[in-house]
C-alpha cells in the first residue's frame, strides 16, 4: 500500500462542554476553529473498488494548523510523511525514497487540508448533512474543483470529536480512517514538523 492517501486526515477534541445536539456542520466548524493542533493514532483501511482483500495500517499522527504535521505509518511498514508548512516530505523507509514537493499542490482541496490547512471550509469544498449512523454524526464534503484527486468524503463526528473519515477516490477507492487516543492543542516541538533526508536517501523533487 505504498500508495499513501494523505486523504488521509487528522481528528481532535473540540470542546469541553457536550455539542451532541449541534449539527455536524457545526461540529465540523468548531473543530476546524477551535483545534489549531492535535495527536493521536488512526487505523485505515482501504477497498478497491475491485474487491480484492482490504488493506490495513496503523500508525500515529500529529498536526500545527496551518500546513505542519506528521502522518507516520508504523504497520504493516513504515513509511512517514513531514509537512513542515512549505513542503511535503515523504520517505519510504525500505527503500530509503524521499520525495520532496511544495505543500500548497500536495494538499489543494483535499481532506488533508480541511485538518491541516487554514480553515477555509466553503471555499473549496460544498457540504452537507449526512445524517446519524454507527452513533456518528456525519458531514457530506465533496470538492469545488473538478480536477480533485478525491470524488468525495464523509466525516463522523461525536460530542465534538472527530471520529472517522471515509474517503472515496476518482477510481472508487474507499479509504477509511479511524482516530483513537486524540489530545487536542497539545504542547508541540517544532522539530516533529522538520525532516532532513537521512544520509544515502535518495530524494525526488527539489527541497
């Protein structure tokens, strides 16, 4: 699954008082307002539109609103992807395989940048209500631009928290994205948002 899906997102917890009753939308909001940092660990899934056998990863995450964060897959491989507010690193760790491109066209108006981006929700994405399911509370997004890497997206909320995303690709991939052990607005040490290419790494693009 070399093939990383930054669609791949992030999560938090939003407030300390229960928004059960407000919409999702709302909920959406006020993560995107309230929470300008995060960590945690996700699980993903993702489905081919094939049919063939999912694939599973796990490892743990962490964002600085806007344009930082740290998506690292610990399971079945490792592999790590480095936002540090001006360019996307990722490194294959098997391979020893940097690639380096500047943030602004990795995220574009992906599900990346709704956790990681400024905050500007309507102006690249429309969204909806997606009703209640598995004990959620959904948002609907899908992009502005036709030219998005992503057809649509699906956002579970619960009392404030970001729970689930599920993303489906212009190929109909389905990825699925859980969080777990979320702390919002932590502490955070700058120099998790920083990569240097390991010694012998061979690097793609320009730094």
């Amino acid at each position: 699954m070399k093939a990383l899906q930054l669609a791949a997102a992030m999560v938090l917890s939003l407030a300390a008082g229960s928004t059960l009753a407000a919409d999702a939308i709302a909920q959406l909001r006020q993560f995107v307002s309230v929470t300008r940092s995060a960590e945690g660990e996700f699980e993903q899934t993702v489905m081919a539109r094939s049919g063939r056998k999912p694939q599973q990863a796990a490892g743990r995450f962490a964002f600085s609103r806007p344009g930082k964060f740290r998506w690292e897959y610990e399971l079945p491989y490792q592999q790590l992807l480095v936002g540090d507010g001006e360019r996307l690193w990722s490194w294959d760790r098997d391979l020893n395989q940097v690639t380096v491109r500047p943030i602004g066209d990795a995220l574009g108006a992906t599900p990346a940048a709704i956790l990681f981006g400024q905050g500007d929700l309507e102006k690249d994405f429309m969204l909806g209500e997606g009703g209640d399911s598995d004990g959620l509370s959904w948002v609907d997004a899908s992009p502005r631009k036709a030219e998005s890497s992503f057809e649509s997206m699906r956002i579970g909320l619960l009392d404030g928290q970001l729970k689930r995303m599920e993303l489906r690709d212009n190929f109909g991939q389905t990825t699925l994205i859980r969080f777990t052990r979320l702390q919002a607005n932590p502490a955070q040490d700058a120099g998790r948002f920083r990569f240097v290419p390991p010694a012998g790494a061979d690097v793609i693009g320009t730094p």
